[in-house]
C-alpha cells in the first residue's frame, strides 16, 4: 500500500518537474518586453500579495536565498517598480514596498496570466483542480520540511 502510494505521488512529481520548467519559459518570454525576469515577477508578487517586506521575508516566502532576492530587489528598484523604505521594526533592515508602477505591472501580469490560464486543462473539473491543489500544497509542505531539516542536519555536522 505505501509503495503504491509512493508510486502515485511520484507520477505527480513527474508531472510537476517539466511543469515548472516549462511554465517558467512562458512567463519568461512574457516578461522579456517589460524588461522582468521571472525572479523578479516573483518578488512582485509576494509584495502584492503579503505588502511590505524585508529582503529576507520575500526570500523566505520564495525559498530563495537573501543574495539572490536582493539582486532581484535592486533590478526593481532601477526600473521603478518597488522602493526600500525604513523599517519601523528594525533600523538596519529596510522593508521593500511596491510603486505604483509596481503594482499595476504585476496586477496587469497576473490578470494576464489567469486569462491564459482560464484557457487550459478544460477537461478537468473544479472540484479535480482543487483536490490537485491540496495533494501539491501537502507535498510541497512535506517535501521543503525534509529539505530544512537535511540543511539543518548538515550545518550540525559542518559545527562539529
């Protein structure tokens, strides 16, 4: 029974991997005439969706490290589409805030996007699409959980 389980989620897996990749091209060229990078759609994004943040909550949300966040952030910041302002919680860490530039570019990017996306998988139903949603959300759960505790396993190791 576990491995047939095991099994199924694995197939799911399958899918998800040339998913990704291949969703990421699509955005890529979508963005490429705006001058975004999908990294930096991202860091849009969870500004849109959570408001101001530090660089390493945006990295935390994105499971991306600080150094990479940052570049993103800097990208933004030339091309008006996100601001660093002070950090009421914190004096030497900024919060970074979307323009209003910023705003409309990721509230026109996704409007987009879901317009596109209405289009596809329409043999399935909402109900399949939901219960798809719940099985990726455990699985990305399980998965990053095992992934932090591997990290965490590995810097003990590396104290010793």
């Amino acid at each position: 029974m576990l491995r047939d389980r095991g099994s199924e989620l694995y197939r799911v897996l399958e899918q998800v991997r040339p998913l990704v990749l291949n969703s990421a091209r699509v955005v890529e060229a979508s963005l490429k005439p705006l001058g975004l990078t999908v990294g930096m759609r991202a860091v849009l994004e969870v500004l849109a969706e959570h408001g101001p943040a530090t660089v390493p909550a945006i990295g935390e949300r994105l499971d991306l490290a600080r150094q990479g966040v940052q570049r993103h952030v800097n990208d933004l910041i030339e091309r008006d589409q996100v601001v660093s302002r002070p950090n009421p919680g914190h004096r030497r860490s900024v919060l970074i805030a979307l323009t209003d530039a910023g705003a409309e570019t990721i509230r026109r990017i996704s409007d987009d996007e879901r317009r596109d996306l209405a289009q596809m998988a329409p043999d399935c139903t909402a109900e399949e699409i939901a219960a798809t949603v719940k099985v990726l959300k455990a699985l990305n759960r399980d998965v990053r959980g095992r992934a932090l505790r591997q990290h965490d396993h590995r810097g003990d190791a590396d104290d010793h």
